[in-house]
C-alpha cells in the first residue's frame, strides 16, 4: 500500500465524508499521489526498477466523479436507508461521495426517498455496475414492490440507470450474490459500457475507461498479433480483450470464471473461443488448444492474488509463448509471479504503472515480457 507524507493537505471536496478509510490520498494532490504510487510500485518490483516508467494518470476533470462501479453496504435508521463504507463494524454513509459518478449519487438519493423500511425490505447491499444497479436483500422471499412507482421508475430513467435488481440472498455478507437470487425489477437487463460492450449487473469493468484503454493500446501493440497467430487470453473477464485479439484476425481462447461475464464474452468477441472454470482447472482445454496453436501469444489480467502456480508453470514449460502482456492489480502478486517467469528465461521489457482509481492508494501495472 502506497504510504506519503505531505504538508499541504487539499481541502476535502463538498460530499467527502472525513472518517470514510476508502479514499487515502484525497488529501494529496495529483503530482503527489502519483509520485507515492511510483514510489511504491518502485519498491515492490526493485528487482525490475529500471523497467519501470512513470506512471500513467487520468486528465485533472476525470480524478473527481469517475466511480460508475461500486458496493455500498446499506443501514436502516429511524425513518430512512443510509449507504457507505463500514470501518469497525459501524457504518460511514457516503451518499453524496465525489469520487462516485453523477448518476451513481443521483441514483442513490432516489432509492433512498423510494425504498421501504427494512421490515418489509431486509436490504444489506447497494451494488452499481455502469448503468445496471442491484438491491442485495438478506432473504430468499420475494417483498412487495408497490414502492417502484411509476414516478418513481421516471426518476431512475432519469439518471441514466438502464436496469435495476433484486438479488435475494440469504447469506448477504458471507458473500455478496446468490446465483440463483436475480431478480430484474425495472428497466432492461443489459447495459453498454463506455467501449461498446455489453454487460449485466455483476460486471467486472475498469472505471476509467480511456485510461484502460491505453493500457489496452499497448498490450495490443506488444503482442502485435495478426492472422496466423493465437492469443491465449486468461482472466478474460467480459471480453473487452478478446474483441481486440479477434479483430486483428488472430485466434482467440478466454477464460473467466464468472457465468455472467462468459455468457458476455461470447456476445462481445463472437468468434473467440470462451471457457468457464478456473484457468486451473481447464489446464486439460488449455493443453490441447495451446498443442493445435505453437507459441501462442498470451495476455494475463488475474485478480489479487496473481496467477495460479500449476498456470504459471504450465506457461512456462509448457506452451512457452514468445511475447507476454501481464496487467496486474497487486505488486505482491506481480512481483512473485515474474520472478518465476524471469527465473525460466523471460526478461521484462517495461513495466508501466497506471492509476486507475485517483484519490485511494490503488495501482495497477501493465508488464511486457519476452522470451529470451
């Protein structure tokens, strides 16, 4: 986690709650958060320091206003809801927060004029993906909606929301969906995000979308694949990878795990071939498909905790592909896992930082590696 120390405080934005622990450098400004993010990819990946680059941020007007992807915890009080973070089992409401999007605030202020008592609605979770929304209730009864007015549906239209959700959930906090709990009570099911691909409540999406979107360009244009060649996508999420793979006429092969963001895969990149399970435990697919493509380049986008080791392994001596592209969420996690990859011959070409969540101490790198 990326620490700082600094004089000259900013004063908070009108709707920044001062005991909320999400956003650690909003009293930074922007050339001192992104200097303590580089300082602290620095030390996590010293081994590979002179392959680093500065980092990467968003414009000023996007550092403020760009959290369209959120999971709010939710708390009756007297005679209204409150949503926010939690620190020591207490709730921190947050409703106007800067840092979420327009439509995310707006939205919020709605249901909370609109939502029913926690007697008649056992509400834990307020979850936002883009313009879908979904209400997690700790039970598997369907309540009453005579609350979703028609008014009421006019003034969610009128905040950009395109789809809102009931996911009935008993065991609300060990985990945060039941599979089979959805339940769409207004709008559409569906919703596009700022790239053109389409997606549902659960999505998994980068909230700077043209930041991503670099970072996106130049793994694209490491990997340079063509006609002829295999990408090999893991963690492939909704697909906005693999449309950039298909389109330059390569063959493509996804894994996600998520159902949802598989069924999406397929809709967004039709044409790649998209695969439901751990990248583990489809090892047996990932063998026989890497044996039909020699070398096949590989892009990697793993959650926190890096890549499966018998994956890890397997790319290494087993299909051993000629060019890596690696966007990482953890430093730990990278780090560990390119000692490996360094270990069996691969060299790092660059390892660039992005700053894909201004105002909290998040980075995120995107690593390009070779076979030596």
């Amino acid at each position: 986690m990326p620490s700082y120390s600094s004089r000259n405080i900013t004063p908070l934005l009108p709707g920044c709650v001062p005991a909320c622990p999400a956003c650690r450098h909003r009293g930074l400004s922007a050339n001192e958060s992104e200097s303590a993010k580089l300082r602290w990819v620095q030390r996590q990946l010293a081994l590979w320091r002179p392959c680093i680059r500065s980092i990467k941020g968003p414009a000023s007007e996007r550092r403020q206003g760009y959290r369209d992807r959120l999971s709010l915890r939710t708390e009756w009080t007297t005679d209204s809801w409150r949503f926010g973070v939690t620190l020591r089992d207490k709730l921190i409401p947050i409703p106007e927060c800067p840092v979420h999007s327009k439509r995310a605030r707006t939205v919020l202020r709605v249901l909370a004029a609109a939502l029913p008592s926690v007697d008649r609605f056992p509400m834990t979770f307020y979850v936002q993906s883009g313009a879908q929304a979904t209400l997690v209730l700790r039970t598997s009864i369907a309540p009453s909606l005579g609350w979703l007015t028609q008014p009421t549906g006019r003034a969610l239209a009128s905040t950009g929301l395109d789809g809102l959700w009931l996911n009935l959930n008993p065991s609300a906090g060990r985990r945060l969906f039941a599979k089979r709990g959805w339940r769409l009570i207004w709008g559409e099911p569906e919703s596009r995000t700022e790239l053109g691909l389409r997606h549902g409540p659960e999505a998994f999406q980068q909230v700077l979308a043209d930041l991503h979107g670099l970072s996106l360009d130049e793994a694209e244009a490491f990997l340079n694949p063509g006609p002829g060649d295999a990408v090999l996508d893991l963690y492939c999420g909704h697909g906005a990878t693999l449309a950039r793979w298909l389109g330059r006429g390569a063959t493509t092969l996804g894994i996600e795990l998520g159902g949802e963001a598989v069924r999406y895969a397929g809709l967004n990149a039709p044409g790649a071939t998209v695969l439901r399970g751990s990248c583990e435990t489809r090892l047996p697919q990932l063998r026989a498909w890497a044996a039909q493509h020699a070398e096949p380049l590989v892009y990697l986008n793993p959650p926190r905790t890096g890549i499966e080791p018998k994956v890890l392994q397997w790319i290494v001596r087993g299909t051993r592909p000629s060019r890596i592209a690696y966007l990482s969420c953890s430093m730990a996690s990278l780090a560990r896992d390119l000692k490996v990859l360094c270990d069996a011959g691969y060299r790092v070409e660059s390892i660039q930082p992005y700053d894909f969540f201004p105002q909290t101490d998040h980075v995120e790198a995107l690593c390009l590696l070779s076979a030596e």
